[in-house]
C-alpha cells in the first residue's frame, strides 16, 4: 500500500520524468510530470519543500502507475482502467492516488485530460 505524502527529489525528477506542462492545485503551481519509460505520470507541486531529513522534495499530488502497452494495431499508446480493461495491447492504469487535501478538485480528472489531450493517449474506461 502506498503512504502518503510520496515526493520526488529534484535529482529524481530531472533523472526519470520529463515536465509535460503546468497547472494549479489549491492555488499553487504544479507540473504535470510522465516517467521517461512511460509508467507512471503524476501531478507535483512545481515549488520544492524541504522534508524531515532537510532535503528538497516535490510533493506529488497525485500519481498514476502505468502499465505500457500499445493497441491491437501497434500504433497507438493506450491507457486503461486495469480492473475493467484486461487485453494485452494497452497502457493500463495500475493505480492512481491523490493526496488528501487535493481530493474533490478535479486532480485526477486534470491528471487524465492532460494525458489526453497533450500525451495523445487514449484513455479507456468500462469497455468504452
């Protein structure tokens, strides 16, 4: 099970993720982030805070967990809602998370659109 908060560090970021575009969450700027081999994508908080151990963290707001796949034809990146969509040519979501003060705003719904609309993933949901 995962605990919340998850954060990323700088280093971390630069390494795995490349920033996808920009947002708002509860008033402060955010980056949408996509892990370079596709499995996972989250929304962070843009500033960095320092944690417990006095070390720069990005705190994510919420994340999802992918699993890469492509359509039937191979052409297409796909992203699925894994409980309900079980063919082997998707990108199938393993889990999404939202940190609690973010929950009913939208977060996962902006998470999903910007994968979308700006990944050009196709995301499925029931057998639709």
């Amino acid at each position: 099970m995962v605990v919340y908060p998850i954060s990323y560090s700088p280093a971390a970021l630069e390494r795995a993720f490349d920033i996808s575009g920009t947002t708002e969450i509860l008033g402060e700027p955010a980056l949408f982030i996509f892990r370079k081999d596709k499995t996972a994508a989250a929304i962070i908080y843009a500033e960095p805070t320092l944690d417990e151990n006095n070390e720069l963290r990005h705190l994510v707001v919420a994340k999802l967990d992918l699993i890469p796949r492509k359509s039937t034809r191979q052409e297409e990146s796909i992203v699925a809602v894994k409980r309900y969509w079980e063919a082997k040519a998707v990108t199938q979501i393993e889990g999404v998370v939202v940190d609690s003060p973010a929950r009913d705003t939208r977060v996962a719904t902006t998470l999903y659109e910007h994968l979308i609309l700006d990944k050009d993933l196709i995301l499925m949901s029931d057998h639709e």
